[in-house]
C-alpha cells in the first residue's frame, strides 16, 4: 500500500558515514539487528548492537549536514504551507513533563535561587518558561525551527549542534533530556556536557531504556534516533567522563514508556553512592568502571536482521509517518503502521492500517527480541 506524502526527503550514499566501533566501550563485536533500503538499492539506516556493553546504535546514518538541511527544508515547507508547528498537546506535555523533573530536582535540594541551568536539545522551551523567572534559564537547540520559538518563550538560546558549542558560561546544572540518543557522537557529546558543567556541578540525563522501548521493529526505522541506552552503559558512559552517577531513576510518561534518568555530580570521587547497589560504592575511577561492566548476553536473538524498505521519507523523525490521523491521541496515530512483506523484493514495506476504535495496535509484530526484566523498582517521579 503506497502512502500519500506531503513532503520527501532524498538521500543519496554521499549523505551517509559508517560508524565501526561502539562509541560507549570500543567493541568492535556486533550483531545486525535491521536494514532499511531507500527505493530498494541504497542501505540507509543498519541499526546494530554491540555485544559487549548492549549499546544499540544505528551502524549506517545520515551525516548530522544532511540533517540540518533537512530541519531547514522542513521549516521553510511549514512557513510556505502555512503549518502549524506547535502541537498544543505535545507542548503541553513537554510542560508537564518538566514540572516533575523540577520537582523532583528540588526533593533532592540540588535547586537553589539564581543556579545557572543549562538545556541540551531544549526544543520550544515551553517546558523551561516556567521557571526562567526562577533561574537563570539557557538552551542549546541546533534546530533552528525550534529554537526560534524558544527565544520567543525567552530563553536564551544557543543554536548550535553540541559539537560547535564551546560555553565560557560554567552551568551549575546540565540538563539532558531525551536527546543523548539524538546525537551523532555521543560520547563527544558527554565530554562537552562534562566541560561546561561546574566543578561538583549535577548532570541529569533521561534517555529511552532499551528494555522497555526497542520491542519492535518501529524503532528500526526511527530516524531522529542514533542511540538507545541500557542504564549499565549510560552509567559507563558518564563516569569515563568523570561524571559521577549518584541516582538512578525509571521516570515513566504520561503515554507508559518507562525511560532511564541518572542524575551525576562531576569530579565528585569522594561522594559515598548510597542509591546505588553495593558493588558501586566505589570511589576510584577504574574501580568504578569495572563496577558498570556489563554481563554477556542479555539480549537474545531471533530473525535478523530485518530488511525494510521505503520509497519515500517524509518525515526526518519517524522517516515514514502516517497521513490519516485517526486517534486524538498524537503518539497513537504511530503506531497505526504496519509491516507487509513483499516477496518480489525480498523485504518489508510499510503499510498504513485504519482503525475504528482507539486501541493502540501490537507494538510487537515480528517479536525479535526478548530482554530480561528489570529488577530495580520503577520510580515514578
């Protein structure tokens, strides 16, 4: 079934960088979990997972210009079309969404008057508005689509990619908040959250969790992310940083998804990790790398990989979203994608299902993957 798109993104193999080792521990040992062919010739997008640390990271990509052209083209296509960028429900769960992370940032009195916070990826700003008259409030948006819009909210908005941003301003905290898995580098990307972070400054970082979130093949083609962390990685990730994870939280959304927050102090080695589990009361740094190492095979494998393939991209986040909105519910109208595959091709291609009542379809279709379970009790803050 072909669908009807309002916008098309090209790309050609010059758009494209190969990654070959895991930016988190190095490995050079993988298991290929998908492929997704544009107009069946070109691989675009091979997600993999590494078998050493669980890292699942997309192996082939487009490079971060290719992006930005994009975010323009998309930007000028809504000015030209008169469409309306803001979803209200969207922002106003962003809204919501902040208030409990600031919440919770104030139980633990890591909040104080005047504190100089800093927001990686911070979108529209809708959700940091309401405390900018609380703290001094910045924002670091490369997407110049939605960065405009955060200085309309006033917030003071540096629109650059992490990579290009240098910060003379030393931030008291540093936040990140579902964006790590946006980045091309981001072990780069923690290394500069390190360097404009404070001395025993805090860090909180909120990612997807691998074992509630790549459960299907819909993150397979999930274009606007490049990682998905497991909470043993992340952690790896942080202290190799000299960023000392102090808690560790499950925060659930409001649509069910159950992510990883780790809140980090930097350059804090004398901290007593009193949240953690006993094996990570540890204070020297190899100690504490070794603490986070990471048990084999904790995921198990069946069917891969996937080979998709699309004849059009028309959206830089989904890559393939669809046209006809039939719930009132925005992250339900996903889902409404299905799988078919075609046998002159040898591949998957998307179609479209239409649905007469409100039941979220099977997020499971090809059930590739089984995780173990997490142990720690769900926090839900």
């Amino acid at each position: 079934m072909q669908l009807n798109f309002k916008m098309n993104h090209k790309i050609l193999s010059s758009d494209l960088e190969i990654i070959k080792s895991c930016n988190i521990c190095e490995s050079k040992k993988f298991k290929t979990i998908s492929n997704v062919f544009f107009k069946n010739k070109l691989n675009f997008f091979q997600s993999k997972i590494c078998l050493n640390c669980n890292y699942v990271f997309r192996s082939i990509r487009p490079k971060i210009q290719w992006f930005k052209k994009n975010w323009n083209s998309r930007f000028s296509f809504q000015q030209k079309n008169k469409v309306t960028y803001i979803n209200p429900k969207i922002e106003q769960f962003r809204i919501s969404r902040y208030k409990k992370i600031f919440d919770f940032l104030k139980k633990k009195n890591i909040l104080k008057k005047n504190n100089k916070i800093i927001d990686i990826g911070c979108g529209t700003g809708s959700g940091l508005k309401q405390f900018s008259k609380l703290f001094n409030i910045y924002g670091l948006e490369a997407d110049n689509s939605r960065g405009s819009i955060a200085k309309k909210n006033g917030i003071m908005v540096f629109d650059k990619s992490i990579e290009n941003f240098n910060s003379k301003i030393k931030f008291d905290i540093v936040l990140c908040i579902q964006t790590l898995e946006h980045f091309h580098k981001p072990q780069e990307a923690i290394n500069k959250i390190n360097k404009m972070c404070k001395d025993l400054g805090y860090v909180y970082i909120e990612v997807p969790n691998i074992k509630h979130y790549v459960l299907s093949w819909h993150d397979s083609i999930y274009l606007a992310h490049l990682s998905t962390f497991a909470v043993e990685n992340l952690k790896m990730l942080l202290v190799k940083n000299s960023l000392i994870p102090i808690l560790e939280t499950y925060p659930q959304t409001d649509n069910g998804e159950v992510n990883i927050g780790i809140l980090a102090r930097k350059n804090d080695t004398d901290f007593k990790i009193k949240k953690l589990s006993l094996k990570d009361k540890l204070t020297q740094k190899k100690r504490i790398l070794k603490s986070y190492s990471i048990r084999k095979n904790k995921v198990f494998f069946n069917k891969f990989p996937i080979n998709i393939n699309v004849n059009q991209i028309n959206d830089i986040s989904l890559m393939v979203k669809p046209t006809k909105k039939i719930f009132k519910n925005v992250l339900k109208n996903i889902f409404i994608r299905d799988l078919k595959f075609n046998k002159n091709i040898q591949k998957y291609e998307i179609t479209q299902n239409d649905f007469k009542n409100e039941k979220i379809p099977n997020r499971n279709i090809l059930r590739t993957m089984k995780y173990i379970p997490i142990k720690n009790k769900i926090k839900v803050y």
